[in-house]
C-alpha cells in the first residue's frame, strides 16, 4: 500500500510527526469547551444539575452511556469513549487525539487509491485538505467531545470500510474471507452506532 524506499520511509516519518506535533500542540492550547464539561457527569435524568455527580469510574460509563442514548442520541461508541478518557489528565487524551489524526491520512489514502502505492506527497495534500477544508477545525479535530466523534469515528468508520474497499473478486485481489467476515460483525456495529 505504501511507496517504500528508505527516502519514502524518512520523509513519511517526518510528515508524521509533523502532523502528530502540530495536532498535539494544538490540543495542548485548547481548553475544555462546550459539550466538553457535559459529559464528565455520569448521565441520569437529563442535563447535568447540582445534584449531577462526576463520573467516578470506568464502572459509571455504561449507565451514564445507556441514559444519554435514551436522552439524547445513539453515539454510544463515541460517548462511552469519550466519557473513558475524561477520566484521565487531559494529557492522555492529547497524545492518543494526536495519533488518531495522523492515522487519518493514510486511512483516507489507502481508500482513495484502492491499496495501490501511495507517496509521502500525497498524504501531505490528504492533510493539508483535512487541515483547511474540515468545518470548524478547533471544534470538529481538537475539542475532546468534536474530536472522538469526528476524527476518531472516522478513523473507525475508514478501518471498518477498509476490508471491503480492498476486497475486489474481479482482479482477484481478495481480502476477506468467511472468517473476516464474522469478525467484522462486531467491528461493524461498532462502527455503525459510532455516529
């Protein structure tokens, strides 16, 4: 899938980490915002009020995940990840929202070009794009609450797309088999109620 050659691998790595220390840095300066201090609170009856307390625990999250769907809407996936890493320093979030961007390029790259080579240029206009034309790129890709639910759904919707995307029986070139297929069930799912 990708154009390989020690300069490719140099240049790829450096691409990367570019990307992964600007993402980084820029989450590094944002603050909780918005929907962001909603879901520190465990779920219950409707939004948080006095008498709603902060997650405790990772034990909180499926209640809290069950209520909110029951409230408001069916991102379970994303909100139950979300609510995990809330309870962690920001930090953590930081470094793991910073590698799912950079996961994000060549995702988009290995759909568009069907598993066929890809270069280090390419993936720079794939971020370069991502960077300039995603909506409100603070809100949608650095936000905890916009980032799980825009950029680490889409690295899981793309994943998920992925086996089937470079599945083609005609050029037999094939990539799942029955097997693939049962372990995709869950993974689709997953996906499926990501967004």
């Amino acid at each position: 899938m990708f154009k390989s050659g020690v300069a490719t691998v140099v240049i790829r790595a450096l691409l990367y980490g570019a990307v992964f220390f600007l993402v980084f840095r820029l989450n590094q300066m944002t603050d909780f915002t918005a929907d962001d201090f909603i879901y520190h609170f465990h779920f219950q009856a409707g939004p948080p009020d006095e008498s709603t307390r902060l997650l405790a625990g990772v034990a909180d999250i499926p209640s809290s995940i069950v209520a909110h769907h029951n409230l408001q809407n069916g991102r379970s996936v994303a909100h139950a990840i979300l609510q995990f890493f809330f309870l962690f320093d920001k930090s953590v979030f930081n470094v793991v929202n910073a590698l799912m961007f950079v996961a994000l390029g060549p995702l988009v790259m290995a759909h568009i070009v069907r598993g066929r080579g890809f270069r280090p240029w390419q993936e720079g206009l794939v971020f370069l794009t991502l960077w300039l034309f995603i909506p409100y790129f603070g809100q949608a890709a650095l936000w905890m609450s916009g980032a799980v639910n825009y950029v680490w759904m889409s690295v899981l919707t793309l994943v998920t797309l992925l086996v089937y995307r470079l599945h083609d029986p005609h050029s037999g070139q094939k990539v799942a088999s029955p097997w693939w297929a049962l372990a995709m069930l869950p993974v689709g799912f997953a996906a499926g109620n990501a967004n």
